[in-house]
C-alpha cells in the first residue's frame, strides 16, 4: 500500500520470503483448472516487487499487474524504474479503485498483500473480487493482525475493529456479546469476518442462478507468522459447482501447509546461521531423525528448519527475495 517501501524493506522479511514460495507452489496446482501460464497475477509489488521475482520464474504469468496507490509523478518513475520484468503493468491507483478497472473475465491470481489492518475498504475490496472473478481463480488476502489504538493507545481491540470495519455487525455476534476481544481470537475473528463477506457476496451474486452455475469457494491457506507485525494470509479457489472435481484434483490438501479450517499453519521463522542450516541439510533431513552426529543446535529450531526447508530462499545477496 501507499508509502510502506518507505518503512519496509520486503526483501529482508524471512518468513515472507517462506511464504511467497508456499504460494507458489499453491499456485501451480491450479493447472487442472488451465495453464498456469495463462494466469494473470495481479499483487501490490511495491518497489522491490518481490513477490514478482519469486512469481513470474515459478508460475511463467505472462501477463502481471501491480496495484500501487501512488499519485506522485517523481515515485512512480521509481516503481517503474525497478520493474524486474517489461510485461508488469503498473497501475497507480487505490486498490478500491484499481480493482474496478481491472477486467475480471480474465482467470488471475490475486494477492492482496496489505501492509496495514483489516479494515471496511479490505472487506469492500474482498467483496468486490467475490462478486466479480471468474471460475478457476484465486484470491489470497494478507493483513496486519496488530490491534492497537494508533490514536490515543488507550482503546480496547473490540473498540478499535469496530472504528476501523465502520460496522458493528460484521463482527461476530459470540465476540459482540462478550464486549471484549482476546489477543489470541484476533486471528480467527479476522478469517471469519473475511470468510463471511465472501459469502455474502456469493449469496448475491447467484441469486436466482441454476445450481450448476453457482459460484463456490474453498479456502486452502490460512497462515500467521511474525516478521516484526503479526501477520495473517487466507487465500480461496472460486469455482462453478460442476468443477468440484477438477478442484480435488489439484490436490491442494497434498500440501503441508494446505488449511481448509480454523487452525492456521504457523510460519515458525528457526533462529539459526548459515552455516548450521548447511549443516541440518548435510546431515538431517527428516524430523525425528538421528543426526550422524551431533549438533551443537536447540532441537526446537532444528525442527522449525525442517518444517519450511524447502521453501528457505537461496540468498546469494544480502536480500530474501
């Protein structure tokens, strides 16, 4: 979003850089749906179009789009000026209004990577895309989970969501009824809230429309991890009620990090040196089993490393991408 490259280097966020892999990999399975190279990817890129870089050499999108909500001539000559890759159409508008402009007959990948909280212009931005986007797509939404009161500091959680969403019913009736929001129900009241907005965009959009034709949803990716900020990413597959099939072929649930529910897969970043990774992935390669020798290594982070492995980014620079 507007200004965040200014604050955040988003090549130097270790489990972002895990989780943009995992996503790739998400991505590919869509194939059964169509050529994954016939996608279109429409992200937030940022100057450093990270997710880009990592994207385009997995997936091979030909066509890409990147949302900044920048209005400044001298700024955007810098978004431009870092594009990786000549295909990228940059698109200098909110994302309430880019989004509007964007045709969406065309089967895309989504990422809406906000850098800041859940608020009514991300469920209004959500809800659009529910209403518009063609079967086979994906939508995948990131947003700050922090909760405090950037004004006075003084405002409880369940105060400040209801200032931020603008609307006291979209937050669950169990949560309103206990007139308080704990630390760790953020979460799973943000993933409701979302999935709810989903769902009554669907409601409406296939009102009166035959049940083969009728739009469904599936979550797959629920994540939370820390890079600094408590973050959350869900992401669905839309499809026509006559595609189920060729849903579960895609094998989303073969993933380790495939969620479909309310428990999220924890991006658990291990505290280790380069030279003890290399020394995991010379020896140890499955958790639980017996190094040939020992290492001088906290077993806890030696597990962590495990579980994320083979979405570790190789850095030849100082940069996660």
């Amino acid at each position: 979003m507007a200004g965040s490259f200014k604050k955040i280097d988003y090549r130097l966020r270790p489990a972002k850089a895990v989780e943009r892999r995992m996503l790739a990999e998400a991505f590919l399975r869509l194939r059964e749906f169509g050529a994954i190279e016939s996608y279109r990817y429409v992200g937030m890129g940022s100057v450093y179009f990270s997710d880009f870089s990592v994207f385009f050499p997995a997936c091979g999108f030909q066509s890409m789009i990147s949302i900044e909500d920048c209005t400044d001539p001298t700024i955007q000559k810098r978004f431009d000026f870092n594009l990786p890759y000549g295909h990228i159409e940059l698109c200098f508008q909110h994302s309430s209004q880019a989004i509007k402009d964007i045709d969406w007959t065309v089967r895309s990948v989504i990422w809406l990577d906000y850098d800041g909280s859940l608020d009514k212009s991300v469920l209004d931005d959500v809800s659009f895309l529910a209403s518009k986007v063609t079967p086979g797509c994906l939508l995948a939404v990131s947003v700050n989970a922090k909760l405090d009161d950037e004004d006075q500091g003084t405002a409880p959680p369940l105060e400040v969501l209801v200032d931020r969403l603008g609307d006291k019913n979209k937050i669950p009736l169990s949560v309103v009824s206990e007139g308080r929001l704990r630390p760790k129900d953020v979460l799973p009241v943000y993933r409701e809230i979302i999935d709810n907005e989903i769902k009554s965009a669907l409601l409406d959009r296939n009102a009166g429309r035959p049940e083969a034709q009728r739009l469904e949803y599936r979550q797959i990716l629920y994540f939370s991890y820390k890079d600094g900020a408590p973050m959350l990413t869900l992401a669905w597959v839309f499809m026509d009620s006559g595609q189920r099939e060729i849903f579960a072929k895609c094998g989303f649930d073969k993933l380790t990090f495939y969620r479909d529910g309310e428990l999220p897969f924890n991006i658990d970043i291990p505290l280790l040196t380069n030279a003890e990774m290399r020394a995991i992935n010379r020896i140890k390669s499955t958790p639980g089993a017996e190094p040939q020798e020992p290492l001088p290594i906290p077993e806890r982070e030696i597990t962590k490393y495990l579980a994320l492995k083979r979405y570790w980014p190789l850095v030849g620079n100082p940069e996660l991408t």
